[in-house]
C-alpha cells in the first residue's frame, strides 16, 4: 500500500515536470534544494487557485477586506512577535554523512509522538530514549548530535551597510500575517470596518526549513493565502466554529472529496492559543496539514501595541467598551493546495482500449478551459478556421491553439493538463459551420454550430 502510494507521488511529480506545471529551481545548476518554480501550465493553476481563494475570502464577503504588505519588514516586528526567539525546529545531524534532520520528524516516522513546539530539554528526553531506534535516512548511521533549536527566519543583507549581520538582522518575511497585524490600525482608520471584521492577504513567505521532502509540500519559499479576524473575546467561539465551516466547504467548493479531508486538533496549544485546528489532506504520504484554523486570542495586537507604543484598543460604539480585538485567523499555503488539487485530479484509467492519464480537475481551476484544433496541419483553410475560433474564444476563456500531430496525441496532451473542452475544426465544419466538442472526463463529442459556441461553454465553465 506505501508503495503504491509512493508510485502516485511519484507519478505526480513527473506529470507536474512533463507538462510544465512544476520545475526544480534553478536546474541547469543542479537544483536548489526546497525551491520550486511554477511552469506555464503551473501558473495558470496556482493564479486561478488564488482567484478562488480571494474572492470566496473577499468579494464574496462584505466584512472581509485585502491587503497586499510588503515582503520586508522591520526587524522590530520578528521580535515582537516572537519570531526571533522561538520560531524554531528542533534539528540533529547525522555524524557520518553530515546531514541535517528535524529531530520531530525522525521520531514520528517510528511511531513516537513529538511535535517542534516542544522545549528542547523534552525532545532531546525523547530522542535519547529512543536513539537505538532512529537511523539516518541517508546514510543509516546511528550516530546523531543532540538535538537543538534551529531558527526558521531568513535573513537578508538589505540596508545593512556595516556588513555586520548579526546587529542589524533584516528578516523575509516568515509568515503573511504580521503584515496584517502592523495594518490593523490603518485598515481600521480608513476602511469603514467595524469589528467583527476581517482582513485577508496572499503573498510570499520565507523559512530556512531544516528537510526539503515531498515536493512543494514543504517549501523555503512559498506563499500563504492568510485571513486574521478581528473580533470581541466573547465571540471566539462562535466565529471560530463558523470559519471551520467556511474553510472546510472552501475544499468540497473546490471538487475535493470529503474522505479526503480531515481536522486535527493540536495537542500541544501555544501558550496564547485559545483553539488550534488544522485541515488536513489525505495526500499520498498520508493525511498531512493543508490549513491552520486558529483562535490567537489578543497575543499578536498586545505584543505590537507594547512594542511599538500603539494603542489597539477597540471603542465599541454600540456599548462604548473598549478591548484590545482578538483574532481567528485562516492560513494556507498555495503550494500545498495546488499539490492537493493535482492529487485528487489525478487519474489513470482506460478509455476505449487505451489508457491515459487525465487532470479531471474542476473547469474553474483548469489552467486551460478550451484548446482549439484544426484537424490538419498542411490544411490552410482549416488552420485559418481553426485560428479565427481560438482568437474569439480566448476574449472570454484561457486558450490554447494545438496543431501538433496527430488529434488522438493532442488530446492525450489536453487530458493530462485538464483542459475540460477541445474544440476540433474539421472537414465537415466548412460545410455545415459546426465544429466537434469533446468533454475531457466522459471523452464524449458533440457538434456545435461555431456562432453558439461561446455560448454553450460558458455555462460549463462556470
Ligand atoms: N500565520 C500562521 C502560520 O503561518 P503555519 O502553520 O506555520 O501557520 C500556515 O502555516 C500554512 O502555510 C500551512 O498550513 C501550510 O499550508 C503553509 N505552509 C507553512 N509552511 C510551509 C512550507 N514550508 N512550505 C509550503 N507551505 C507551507
């Protein structure tokens, strides 16, 4: 059954290479581990993810506002918010082949419950007990460094004139949200928010993770889609069990099923945690966490407010209360739900005595909706039709033109990037104005007049 699954991962993985939806980072020079690129195919999925995201969080919401903060920030802001003390994971390393692990994860994989928010003194209790155990995964020695905290920040040389990188750290961002919680009182002064209200933002975020596995699951680079919601402390739990909701019907919205998902609720809270649950994916390495669903409580708005000296007390001006907002807080990655969708898109089967691998993902998430073929290459009163169609199509849909080989192979090419609709101009449609509509899941073909074609796919494609 691993293997098998091991088998899909690594099928996914050639797919997402192959059709040009993923690439290694910087390849030509051997790769850079834990950073990937996104291809032309990749970009179109990753964008319409975003889209998704954005107008279920935004548009669709009248107490949810956007934010796009900058990558740098100042390096106050990593302190206040703990950042530099303890955004950390607890790393060994392999005496013989010098590797870098994350003790959490060594203990896991036999079985032994650890998790990165334990102390450093806990872990390494753990790991002692149960060193005749743990193997390198590389090497297979035995022979491990005690474990120690290593610190997930990335730091960068901007300003910093002195060269001195220790006294003026300047720091990626690690996480979206404190860019969020800097604006708060912006967002506040001039966006005719009331509390409850919400502010979402999707954008990069960096950490020094210490293992680089299972593809984009884990990346050093990746963006968040992040939402903070401020609210009254005595509404936590009512707005924290609504947007549990809300993000779980996000995934069913966006074509995953049910079995595939699962909550987990953290046992180990950080001290200023009210609630902790994570959304999780039954990917092939098993259920794994897609997104965090977390009540903060007032932890991020107290720490800046000390920090910098600013007020954050809310006035209510119903009741003339004031309190400092508390927050539930939504945060995925793009990475790891565009990992998702390609694994719960992902099929092999056999159609009509021919097997294919096809991306049957939803139309709305599809990098391409429609691709339009002549049926002959050295055809050019086909090909000059077969061009008119597309440049009409592509005013209203992501398109692609295919006059490449054989129609059987580019429908093989369409199925394996999910494009829901091909769109074929053949002999007959000089005749009769109609071109043959194929449908990717059913592979089943209709003839279309050309004058209703935009028309009958719209609707298709939501
Ligand atoms: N602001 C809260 C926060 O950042 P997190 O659990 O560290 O919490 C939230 O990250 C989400 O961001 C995760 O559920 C995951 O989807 C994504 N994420 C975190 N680290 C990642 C990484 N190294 N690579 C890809 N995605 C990551």
């Amino acid at each position: 059954m691993k293997k098998e699954k091991n088998d899909s991962m690594d099928k996914i993985i050639s797919l997402a290479k192959r059709r040009g939806f993923v690439f290694p980072s910087s390849e030509i020079y051997g790769g850079f581990a834990a950073v990937y690129d996104f291809g032309p195919y990749g970009v179109e999925l990753a964008n319409n993810i975003k889209k998704e995201w954005w107008k279920a969080m935004t548009q669709l919401r009248s107490d949810v506002v956007g934010l796009d903060a900058a990558i740098f920030m100042s390096p106050k802001v990593w302190e206040a918010s703990g950042h530099v003390k303890g955004f950390s994971d607890p790393l060994t390393e392999c005496r013989k082949c010098h590797g870098r692990l994350r003790l959490d994860t060594l203990l896991e994989d036999i079985g032994v419950a650890a998790d990165e928010k334990m102390s450093e003194e806990e872990i390494n209790q753990i790991f002692d007990a149960n060193r005749d155990k743990i193997k390198c995964p590389t090497c297979g020695a035995q022979d491990f460094t005690p474990g120690r905290s290593f610190n997930l920040l990335v730091q960068s040389n901007l300003g910093n004139f002195t060269g001195d990188w220790t006294k003026e750290p300047v720091y990626l961002r690690g996480e979206t949200c404190q860019g969020i919680y800097v604006n708060y009182k912006n967002v506040l002064d001039s966006a005719r928010v009331r509390i409850p209200f919400g502010i979402a933002q999707i954008g990069k975020a960096f950490r020094n993770e210490i293992t680089a596995r299972q593809f984009i699951f884990r990346t050093r680079e990746f963006e968040q889609m992040e939402m903070q919601y401020f609210i009254h402390p005595d509404q936590t739990k009512e707005v924290y069990e609504n947007w549990k909701k809300i993000r779980w019907q996000f995934y069913l919205d966006l074509g995953f099923k049910e079995e595939n998902l699962k909550w987990h609720q953290h046992e180990n809270l950080v001290f200023y945690a009210k609630e902790a649950y994570d959304i999780e994916y039954n990917f092939p390495f098993g259920f794994k966490e897609l997104e965090g669903v977390h009540a903060r409580g007032n932890y991020d708005l107290t720490q800046h407010g000390q920090a910098s000296g600013t007020n954050f007390e809310y006035l209510d001006p119903a009741t003339g209360e004031k309190f400092i907002p508390h927050i539930v807080e939504t945060s995925v990655g793009v990475g790891r739900t565009f990992l998702a969708a390609l694994c719960e898109a992902y099929r092999e089967e056999n159609l009509n005595g021919e097997e294919r691998v096809v991306l049957s993902l939803p139309a709305r998430l599809a990098p391409i909706k429609v691709a339009i073929f002549p049926l002959l290459k050295n055809k050019p009163e086909l090909v000059a039709r077969a061009e008119e169609i597309y440049h009409a199509l592509r005013q209203k849909f992501r398109c692609e033109f295919d006059d490449n080989g054989n129609i059987g192979k580019r429908y093989r090419r369409q199925d394996e990037i999910g494009t829901p609709y091909c769109v074929t101009f053949d002999f007959d449609s000089l005749e009769d104005g109609a071109v043959t509509v194929r449908e990717r899941d059913s592979a089943s073909q209709e003839r279309v007049k050309i004058e209703d074609l935009e028309k009958y796919l719209a609707p298709k494609l939501g």
